[in-house]
C-alpha cells in the first residue's frame, strides 16, 4: 500500500489494497468546464476509487475532518460506481464496458448512483499508466459475483469482536427477537414463531424463523407452502391494539382456485386476529407502480438530477417543472402513500385483518407493509423502532437489495437500479415534512441510510435474502471460519458522535421529552393565549407543535378516538408531495442555498431546544441552590448543544460551510474565494444563544 494513501484520509480496511494508481491527475472542480481542479493521485483499490491531492491537505489530519471513518470526501466505492466515460484526446464520449477497446483518456468521468459526477483528467497523466488504469478500473468497479465484492475480502480478513457487531435494534435473525415483537405488540398468545424453515428448504426467499398463527403447526404450513408463489405463505408483520393485524403473502399459483389447505390457513389468520369475517387481500399490484415504472422513473429522475456544465444546468433549469413532471417520480410516491393510508385506515378502521399480497412478495409489499406500520405505531418512527422496521420487513423478507442496488451485474440488465428501498424512504421523508415533529430522526438520517446502502460493505443491504446471507458467510460451505460484516445501524463503525447528533430530531425532543414539555406547558399558560409561543421567530416549530398537537400532554383526548390517536394521515394530493432535495440535488452546486435552506430550519431548532433546556436547568438549579443535592445537566444529543467533547463539535462548526446541502456538501475549497459561504459558526454566534456559554454558569460538572 502507497505510503500517501496508508497515511492517508481515507481509512484504509483490512483486506484492501491497490489494484491500479495513475500520477498527475487533476481532479476538476464541478461545474468549472474542466477549467479548475487540483492534481494529485488516484488509486483503485479493491474497495474504492481514492484521490490525493498532491499537497498535504489529503493526509493531513489538521483542519479537516473526514466524510466518515471509512471514506474520504474524494474517495468512490466501486460498489457506487454506475457507469464510466472517456473523453478522449480529440473531445470524443464515450460510455466504457468491459469489453470496450480502451482509447486514450483525456478526461475520465464517473457517474455515480448518489448522483455525483465526478471528471478527472488525465493530460499530464505517464501513457503507460493512462489506458491501464482505466482499464483496471472498469474491469473491477462492475463485479460479475457476489464472491468478488470487497465485503467477501473484507468479511475473510477483518477480526471484528462480537461487542463490535451489536446493535441497539432487533435484527430479528433469532426466535428472540421476534418474540420480543409479538410481546410488544401484544400479540404473543395467538401468533408464534414457526422454524418450520430453518435449513431453507421451504423457501429460500423467506427468513429462518417468521410468525404464523398458533393453530397453524409446521404440518400445515409445508401443505399450504406449495400453494403460493415461492412458497411466501400469509408471514405476520404487525398487530394493531384494536387487534387487528397485517399480513404479507404471494400471489397464488394460477392453476388454483383456492385449496382447502389454502382456505385453511386464511381461517387460522381469523381466528388469531378473533374476527368473524375472513382478512380483506390488499392487492398491491392494483394499488401501487409496477418495478418496470419505478425503474424508468427513476431513470428519468437521475437524468435532470446530474447535470455537470453550467450551460447543462441552464437548460434543465429552464424546463425544471416540465421535466420533473415528466419523470412521474413525484406521482408513484403519490401513490403509494395513497395505498399505504388506505391499508392503515383499514387496519384501524376496519372490521378486519389485512393481508398484503404481491406477486412475489418481497417487491412494493415491503414498501406497503413498513410505511403502513410507520402510519399506524409510533415507535416505528423513533430510531431504534425505524431501524427494526427495515430489518423486519426488508432484510429478514427477502428484499433482492444486491439485484436492485446493482451492486453484481451479471448481465446488462442488472446495471439498471429498481430503487423500491430509495421510494420507501422518500415517502417517510414526504411523512417527516408533514409531521415534522413526530419523528425521532432528520432528513439526514434517511439520506445516510441511502448512501450507506451503495457503500457495499455492511450485511444489511449486501445480499438478495437471508439464504444468499447464509451462505456468504461461510465461504459457499468451504472449511474457514464465518464471515462477519457490520450491520449498517452500528453507526459509530462509519461515523463519529457528531455526525450522529445530525439524525437527532430537535421537534421531537421537544415534543417528546417530559420535562421540556412541561416547561413549554408552562409557558404556554404564563403567556396570554400563547402568544409568546405563537411570536417564537421560528414558525415551523409553532406549526409543528399545532400539527402534533396530539402527542402533547395538553390534548383533549375526549375529542381522539383512543384507537387513532398515534394515527399519521398523510395528505397524498399531488399538491402536497415534495421533491426531497436534499437526497437528489445535493451535488449540484448552482442549484444550492448558500447559507440558507432547510439546514437554517434545522439549526434555529436546535439552538431552541437547548435554550430551553438551558433555561429548565437554570430554574431547577435555582430551587435547589440551599439544597445539598446537585443535579448533572444531561446532554440532548443535538449538533448545536451542551456537549462533553466540546472540541470535536467546535472544529465541526469551524470548519462546514452551511448550504442548503449541509451536511453532504464539503464546502469550497479554500482556494475558492468567491464563493459566499457563511460557516456554522459564525451563524451561531449571531443567534440568540451564544455557542460559547451553552453551560451554564451553575454548572459545576467538568467539560
């Protein structure tokens, strides 16, 4: 390994190492017209795609902090890589395979699935590094198997401890895990684990252990199994407290009608949720886009979103709401909110137990069946409740996410992406922006979980279901010991405490936390009908206080139906629905707000939030001051907070640059004068709140 990239930003990961390096390569700044960039070197690793400027700046651990723990800001994973050009000497593009004839490279431009377009020139490049560089690049940025993904590597050679692995959420992989969820959903004495598919001979798309009803014994599901597309029988997902619950089920077989083995199983579903009527069978194929449509439509969507010259971005722009139309994008989450309400109002609604069913099973059924759960219980929307969900109703049931991500391309149709997973999290973003203060985590949270699943390395979005998972681990049945990868919720393997405080909701601390909503209570009755509330400079923290009004200990629950009262109602009107910028047009540099958008919203909240919590301090320091008692403060886990390790959060402040892109966006570089960028910092420092006296002056704890 090159002592520059060993030493360098980027960490390097047991079992990687370089495949290729090319010397005096400028990296162009985007949107320059190749007319501005740094040079440096670029490696291709096993694992990514690294530049390293030529200067210190790359390798220097002082004044810059890492994008994560294992990933540079110029760093690629080829797992993210979706397609190559050359651009060579006589202005020629061309979209490079692996068995195209390699020609010589003037600019090299890679397109990425987050959407970034990254151009590197190779003018000042040796020529006999130039085409064998590329070539080794497209040759291992499109693995033909699983076996030949870093994770394999990786997996074969990292010592990761068991302590390194666990998470604070259920990966429902045990008995354990799935009995803890019947308990909490109070569904434990008429539904039961079945293991009837421990060696995954009934269905190799199904997890090892998932929950049928209690009359329904191994016997009896094997008969029916056969019945039903894939063998993906009626699997429990959820039980509301009125108790009625949500199934997912296949399509049958064509050539029945329905056997008695069938009807059977349809009646113990029944009789576990104790209703006379038979389930009503949701058919998602009548409620929601096909995988065809979402795959042209996110096609499309990805075009308008990549321009790279600003003569290409003039353009989009002019025709934006033509093209974004025309993408039908915003339409198919339209939809499936829709379907998802409809299935949440029958659960609560309804007289009876819904049965989601799908051709295959583990397509738009998991979107349906999560987002629906997301409707119906709040604990789906905290963070470690979230995380479960996606484990439950995506990883454990089958999702094809190593198809779909196009993480192996086997043919050339496996280059075009299916992002059912990226419409899943789009829709609980339009939720977030509906109910800005009913969910634990950020709009950053979700585009992290939407970066991370292209990164290629951890066990959640790896494989195609628990079988391929299974048998990855151990090597295809060869003699050497187990792999072990990370889960993608064991945050601090990629990211530091300060990164993480971004997913922190500082509405639903507000909202959720019992003493600061006391303290709001409290002033909300010292002021005349709220006014001090209702003059508050961030209106989006009053509105959200009036849209989840529910969730507040001042409701009026004889105006609630107890059975609805967590009940989110999406508004699925065309008009209502969002485009989530934050996701799709983050690396388009003219298309940003400099020193605004919602990252403003974001911060003013949690400057709020600590006020608060530091003016509640201050008041319960004050009655006990004759006390011999003293009280900690406790921190809030925000970006902008009271916090221990207050040096790491004051040299993230110092050095962001705050655009409607925070926090994806590394800034201009320092070189760049002319771009206006206000640093956080000094953002903060022109607040209410000055960041320099977060502690109190009480305060007799030790930072």
């Amino acid at each position: 390994m090159p002592p520059a990239l060993t030493s360098g930003w980027s960490r390097v990961l047991q079992g990687e190492r370089v495949l290729g390096e090319a010397d005096s390569i400028l990296k162009f700044v985007p949107y320059s017209d190749c007319k501005q960039g740094c040079s440096g070197m670029l490696y291709v690793t096993n694992f990514k795609l690294a530049f390293l400027t030529a200067d210190r700046s790359s390798y220097d651990n002082t004044g810059k902090r890492n994008r994560s723990k294992i990933l540079g800001d110029d760093d690629i994973p080829l797992t993210n890589i979706d397609s190559i050009y050359t651009v060579s000497l006589s202005g020629k593009r061309k979209k490079m395979t692996v068995d195209s004839k390699m020609p010589t490279t003037e600019t090299l431009e890679v397109h990425c699935k987050d959407m970034r377009i990254v151009k590197y020139g190779f003018k000042f490049a040796p020529k006999d590094q130039n085409k064998k560089f590329v070539n080794t690049l497209i040759h291992h940025a499109f693995a033909k198997k699983d076996t030949l993904l870093f994770a394999y590597e990786y997996g074969r050679s990292n010592e990761l401890k068991d302590r390194e692995l666990i998470c604070d959420c259920p990966m429902f992989d045990t008995i354990i895990d799935w009995e803890d969820e019947l308990q909490r959903c109070k569904a434990n004495k008429t539904w039961r684990v079945a293991d009837v598919n421990m060696s995954f001979d009934m269905s190799q798309s199904l997890p090892r252990y998932f929950v049928v009803p209690t009359a329904l014994m191994n016997n009896d599901i094997q008969k029916a199994a056969s019945h039903f597309s894939d063998r993906r029988i009626p699997i429990w997902c959820y039980t509301h407290i009125n108790g009625n619950s949500l199934l997912r089920m296949s399509a049958q077989d064509s050539d029945t009608d329905q056997p008695r083995e069938v009807s059977r199983m349809l009646d113990a579903v029944k009789v576990a949720s104790n209703q006379r009527n038979k389930p009503k069978i949701v058919k998602v194929e009548e409620k929601c886009p096909s995988c065809q449509e979402v795959q042209e439509s996110f096609v499309k969507l990805r075009k308008i979103c990549m321009s790279d010259t600003m003569q290409e971005f003039s353009n989009q722009d002019a025709v934006w709401n033509t093209s974004l139309e025309n993408t039908r994008w915003l339409l198919l989450v339209s939809r499936c909110l829709a379907a998802c309400n409809e299935v949440a109002e029958e659960v609560t609604g309804g007289k009876r137990t819904v049965v989601i069913q799908e051709r295959t099973g583990w397509d738009l059924s998991c979107l349906v069946s999560s987002v629906s759960q997301v409707l119906l219980d709040p604990h789906y929307r905290t963070l470690a409740g979230f995380q479960g969900l996606v484990q439950k109703e995506w990883v454990r049931m089958g999702h094809p996410f190593q198809r779909y991500l196009s993480l192996v391309t086997v043919s050339e149709a496996d280059t075009e992406q299916v992002p059912i997973f990226l419409l899943f999290l789009d829709c609980i973003w339009q939720l977030l922006i509906q109910y800005p203060a009913a969910f634990e985590f950020t709009e950053t949270y979700l585009t992290t979980i939407w970066d991370s699943a292209y990164i290629g390395l951890f066990d959640t979005f790896l494989f195609n279901n628990d079988h391929q998972r299974y048998h990855f681990s151990r090597n295809e049945g060869k003699n050497i010991k187990q792999f072990k990868l990370p889960s993608v919720w064991k945050w601090d393997f990629q990211l530091g405490s300060e990164d993480f405080s971004f997913f922190k909701n500082p509405l639903y601390l507000i909202t959720h936390d019992e003493e600061l909503v006391s303290s709001l209570n409290e002033l909300q009755v010292l002021s005349i009908q709220g006014m001090f509330c209702r003059s508050s400079r961030n209106n989006s923290f009053t509105t959200s206080l009036e849209q989840n009004r529910n969730h507040s200990q001042d409701a009026r629950p004889e105006r609630i139906d107890p059975l609805k009262k967590d009940l989110l109602v999406p508004n699925c009107s065309s008009l209502s629905i969002r485009l989530w910028t934050q996701c799709y047009l983050r690396w388009q540099s003219p298309a940003q707000i400099l020193s605004g958008g919602t990252p403003t919203q974001y911060l003013q909240q949690c400057v709020m939030v600590e006020e608060i919590a530091q003016l509640h301090h201050k008041l319960k320091t004050l009655q006990l001051r004759e006390s011999l008692f003293v009280e900690f403060r406790s921190k809030n886990d925000l970006i902008v907070s009271h916090q221990p390790n207050k040096s790491k959060i004051s040299e993230l402040l110092n050095s962001t640059a705050l655009s409607s892109s925070f926090p994806f966006s590394p800034g201009p570089a320092l070189k760049e004068k002319q771009f206006s960028f206000t640093p956080i910092c000094s953002y903060i420092r022109n607040s209410s709140l000055d960041y320099d006296k977060y502690v109190d002056d009480d305060w007799t704890g030790t930072l």
